[in-house]
C-alpha cells in the first residue's frame, strides 16, 4: 500500500513527505508512534524542505558577491565596528521598517562583506534580497530602456524588500544615470530597504551624483532614515598577504 502513496505524493512535489515516509518505513520502532506523531513528523518535513527550497532561491536571486555571514563578522581587528550596533540591525527591525544602512570605510575594511552579510542574515529571514554594483545596476537600467524594458525592471527592483547597492558614487554620475537612479530611490523610499557600501565619503556624495537638486533629493530619501557604519583602519587584504610572512620570522 505505501508504494502507490509515495508515487502520488511525488507526483505532487511532496519530496519533504516522501523523504519522511521513506525513513519511517526504517524505523524499528515505528509502530510505538501514533498516528497522530507520525502524520506530524512527516508534515514537519515538507515544512522544512520547503522553507530550505526557498531560502535557496532566495540566495540565488540575491546574487550576493561574497558568502558573508552576521555570525562570521571579525570583531577582534581594531575598525571601528560597533557590536551593540550590529546586534540590534540583526533583529530585522530596520528592515521591517523600511530603514536603510550605509557601510562607509576605506578601501578593504569589510564594507562588501558586511553588505553582504545582512542581504544573507535578511534571505535567511525571508525578505527578498538583490545585490548589486551601482555602475553594473545603471547599466543594466540603460539596456532596458534600449530594449523597452525598463519600466518591468524597476517594478522589479522596487518590489526587492532589501536592495544592496556596492561601490556607491565610486564615479559622477550623468545625467540620464541621474534620472535613472532618483526614480529607483524614489520608488522605493519608505516602502523597502536600502544598504548603500563605499568608500566615498558622504560629504563627497554631492559632486558623484552631479546636480544639486537630484544631490539632494536623492540622498533625502536615503540618509535621513538610514544607520550609519564607519568602518576605519588598514586594508583587511593586506594584513591577511602580509600575515605568512610575518609567521616566517
């Protein structure tokens, strides 16, 4: 009889219950188990299979650059990271009220790791989550105004509960990169979450975008709700190439 149940739950997409049903069908003791325990077993599993399938998913669409986690973060070299800090934005708070984060520090201090490490800590949490370059992202926008996609493509970055913006204002901006990134801004100012990462300091935030009034109405919605994370010291990158030959002596 269990044969014919096993085809029909796979036949469904039940793989969690057929994983389940397959290794009671091992048990030496299954018979002590009520009914009731082993039905609850069984549909505990397609609960997990399912939420493992789509936190997968939701990691693969997030692209993230670097395998990054909150419990990874190296609190031990001196740059300025304030662990209370990170505790608290590990709630998921600022998320669920549509706050943002900007990671700011010099070149090689964790900012893409950080970025990265929240976009993983907010898939795990089942928000959705995109990362992406700021130059790579306006190129993209740029073909999809070619092509006459690109109002799907910012219905679709507006709808990303976290967007994960890296190597912000690495370069000014021109005047259709202006236009293009208020209306991703715009879009989704008090309604999702932003992480902005760069080496740029914010002061300097005005000249990269160009023109004063998109200056200041982009970075309006962005900073004025957003946490700050000051990263300082040497390059993380260095220190781990200089490290063998320091062992060496």
């Amino acid at each position: 009889m269990i044969h014919p149940t096993i085809d029909t739950l796979r036949r469904l997409r039940l793989t969690g219950m057929v994983k389940a049903l397959e290794e009671q069908q091992n048990l030496a003791d299954r018979d002590r188990l009520s009914f009731d325990e082993r039905l609850a077993m069984i549909v505990d599993r397609e609960a997990v299979e399912r939420d493992n399938a789509a936190l997968a998913q939701r990691l693969r669409r997030a692209r993230l650059r670097q395998a990054a986690c909150l419990e990874d973060i190296d609190y031990r070299t001196p740059r300025g990271l304030d662990r209370s800090l990170i505790n608290a934005l590990a709630s998921g708070r600022w998320l669920r009220e549509h706050n943002n984060i900007l990671v700011l520090g010099p070149t090689g201090t964790g900012k893409s790791f950080l970025a990265c490490a929240f976009g993983n800590h907010a898939a795990r949490n089942g928000f959705s989550v995109r990362y992406q370059r700021l130059s790579r992202l306006l190129d993209e926008l740029a073909l999809a105004r070619i092509d006459g996609r690109a109002a799907r493509l910012l219905a679709q970055l507006a709808r990303i509960q976290l967007l994960i913006i890296d190597d912000w204002a690495m370069a000014r901006l021109s005047a259709e990169q202006r236009r293009d990134l208020m209306e991703i801004i715009d879009d989704r100012h008090q309604r999702t979450s932003t992480i902005l990462a760069t080496q740029i300091p914010l002061e300097r935030w005005h000249d990269a975008i160009g023109d004063p009034t998109y200056a200041d109405a982009i970075l309006d919605r962005l900073v004025h709700n957003a946490y700050r994370i000051e990263l300082r010291g040497p390059s993380l990158r260095q220190r781990q190439s200089v490290q063998p030959e320091v062992e060496k002596h």
